[in-house]
C-alpha cells in the first residue's frame, strides 16, 4: 500500500497533548514592543528570555535610522546581493563592521542561519574537515550538512578530544567551528587552548560570536578581545539579532576570503539581501555598542547578581560566564510547568526540553538585558523562588 506523504503531520499529537494541557510554550503572540516588558494575550509579562542583550531594539535611534533608510530605499532590494539587491547601505555596514571587528572585510547575510550556512559549506569541500563542538548551534551543524566536507565533533569544549581529532584528520585542510559563547549553556569556548591547537595542526578558527557581540570583550567585539587574541580568529560569524536589534548575519575575514565566499555562498546568490529597515538599524545600534559601554557593563553586572542570586536559592545554574543562564529543572514535564506557573506569575520564560538537551536534564533558560531595572530583576528572583519551591525545583 502506497503511505501516504501527510501521514506523519496527521499522527504528529506532541503539540495538541502541550496545547491540551495548558502548558504549551510556544508561538505566544506578542503585542508590543521587544523590551523588558512585553504584551502578551493582552497581559504585562517581565521578559527573562530575549536575546536583546543590550535592550538596543526599541531604541529611538535605533528606530529613526530603519525608518529613514526605508524612507529612502523603500521596503525591499527586490533581488538577491549577486545581482541587484546589493545597495550603498549594505556596503557602508559591511565596511563599519569588519573595522569594527578588525578584520580586512566582511559579507552581510541575509540572517544569521544563512551566515553559518552559506560560508561554512562553501569554505570547507571534498576531503577537507569541519571540526565542530558537540553543543555547536544548529545553524553551525546545518552549513556543515550541506558542505561536501566531512563533519567531525569533539566534547563540548574538551580540549583532549578536539587535539584527537585534529591529530585524526592532520594533512587535510581542516575548520574547527565554535560558538564563542554557547547559546544554551551560556559557557564560554576555549579559545586561548583551541588557537594553540589549530595553529600546531594547521588548522583554521571559526568563531560564531551570535551571543558574545556587543556582550564580551571591554568594546564588545566578542570572544576574540575578551581573551585579548583577536587576530587568532580567522573567521568571525556575528548575526545581526541579537545585541545588534535587527536581523541579518556578518561573516567577517581576510578579503580574498570574503571575496570567495560572495561568489560561492548559496545564501547569499540564491536568497534576496537584508532590506533597508533591518540594515538601517544595523548601522546604528553598531555605533552605540561602540559609544554607550556602559549598556555592556550593566549587563554583565545584571547577570553576575542573578547567577549569585539563583544559586543561593540552589538552582543548578551549570558554567555559565555570560548573561545566559540557564537552570536545570528536570524532566520535560517540570519544564512546561515551570513555564506555565511563571507565565502566570507575569514571568516570560523559555523552557528547553529534549532533544535539545539530555533525557530528565530541561532547563529554563533565562537571559537578561542591560535595561532591566533591579525592580525587574528582584520580580524574576522572586517568582523562581516561589515557583521552583512549589515544583521542588529548590528546597521549599
Ligand atoms: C549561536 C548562534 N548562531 C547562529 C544563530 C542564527 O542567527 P539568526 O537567528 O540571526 O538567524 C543563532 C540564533 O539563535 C545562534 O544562537
């Protein structure tokens, strides 16, 4: 008997058995603007999930420049960057950025995904080698995916076993790819000890800093300055969707690579480019991680006081070095739960349950920006006290 294509949509019940439980976490609809405070089904909700790390995407500027560069440009590019959708905007940012990060050039995508997917399958062929961390992000595993190039992993930031793969794989041109820091765990990678590797096997660094731009480093230029070996970094990733209040993605490196990667990357050839809103905003919140330092040292101060915070009520906030903190709860079902008493609490949360990370091992994964206020962040304390006390996530 012939199976029928849709068979699997109409057997899929993982959400209806959520939807039915009132613990469904997913697809809320937002009412409001993207700050510490947001709407939601028409109530207040203090948000502890947003990557708008330095709380640039509601700012004035920020906002005035997408709109004049709509007034200016208008709404789309109509094609992709290889042809006819690459303009005066784009350029000017790309040349910002890659000053910025202190490389020769740099490429704007149309997201962050297409960065990672775009250059690392183009970067890496037949018979060379991606060497990618085990918590790497998936847009990292999907560039790989579509690379003709072999994909090996290592142990989250284990450093004997990504020298064993490098001494596995010497002689071939080889990429070890990291996040600088990891967007669930909120830890930092290696990067003194993977630069000491990649450069006695020969290899090359990739580095996608989604969630260390604008956050590490005393300028905000991520992993690189934050261990003060920028020029270790051959390949610099940023996505434009986090402390950058926009979307797009920036890959950043040598000209002659850049220059590669523009004629090779099938996210960049077969996609239309970033419209003028979204690069006008770029542009700005780029200058004011550069002037307004402070927003980066709020943030840090924000997230050391919750994760001193967190563990003294005895969450299990793992090794996060950064305003990712995550805490572990248990099973998938205390994690829904969770969600749900905080939600109603006035508490926007993300729950992260399996496959996403190990069986009994869910988190909540809480983040925090440079505008919440210390009303905001005693508020969060104290629903995750009474919550996890009643779930026994904590000693009551
Ligand atoms: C580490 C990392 N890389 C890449 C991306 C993709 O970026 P974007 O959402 O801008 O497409 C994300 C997004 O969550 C991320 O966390």
């Amino acid at each position: 008997m012939n199976s029928d294509i849709f068979d699997k949509c109409f057997n899929f019940v993982a959400a209806d058995k959520l939807r039915s439980s009132g613990f469904y976490p997913y697809f809320h609809r937002v009412e409001s603007e993207q700050g510490p405070e947001i709407i939601v089904n028409g109530t207040k909700k203090v948000v502890v999930c947003s990557n708008n790390y330095l709380g640039l995407a509601n700012h004035p500027k920020v906002i005035e420049a997408s709109i004049n560069a709509v007034k200016k440009y208008g709404t789309s590019c109509t094609g992709s960057r290889f042809l006819n959708g690459t303009n005066d905007l784009h350029e000017k940012v790309e040349k910002k950025f890659a000053k910025f990060v202190g490389k020769e050039e740099s490429i704007l995508f149309t997201t962050g995904h297409h960065s990672n997917l775009g250059s690392l399958s183009c970067l890496v062929g037949k018979g060379e080698i991606l060497i990618t961390d085990k918590l790497d992000h998936a847009s990292i595993i999907d560039g790989c995916r579509l690379s003709f190039g072999e994909m090996v992993r290592f142990r989250h930031n284990d450093m004997s076993d990504l020298e064993r793969q490098l001494i596995k794989h010497k002689g071939n041109g080889m990429l070890i790819v990291i996040d600088g820091i990891f967007s669930m765990e909120g830890d930092i990678a290696n990067f003194p000890e993977i630069s000491r590797l990649a450069k006695k096997y020969g290899a090359k660094v990739f580095v996608d800093e989604a969630h260390s731009l604008g956050v590490l480093g005393v300028n905000g230029r991520g992993v690189g300055e934050h261990f003060n070996m920028e020029d270790n970094v051959d390949v610099l990733m940023a996505t434009a969707s986090k402390s950058l209040a926009s979307i797009g993605g920036f890959i950043a490196s040598k000209s002659k690579v850049i220059d590669y990667i523009k004629h090779s990357a099938r996210t960049i050839i077969f996609t239309a480019s970033l419209p003028p809103a979204c690069v006008g905003a770029i542009d700005v919140a780029l200058d004011l991680i550069i002037t307004e330092p402070e927003r980066r040292r709020n943030l840090m101060n924000t997230a050391s006081k919750m994760k001193e915070a967190f563990k003294s009520m005895g969450y299990n906030v793992g090794h996060s070095q950064s305003p990712i903190i995550p805490l572990t709860v248990g099973s998938d079902m205390v994690a829904f739960k969770m969600w749900r008493m905080l939600f109603d609490e006035g508490v926007f949360a993300s729950p992260v349950v399996t496959p996403a990370v190990p069986e009994g091992q869910s988190i909540i994964r809480t983040s925090y920006m440079a505008t919440h206020t210390d009303a905001h962040l005693n508020f969060i304390l104290e629903k995750f006290e009474k919550v996890g006390k009643q779930l026994g996530v904590i000693v009551p």
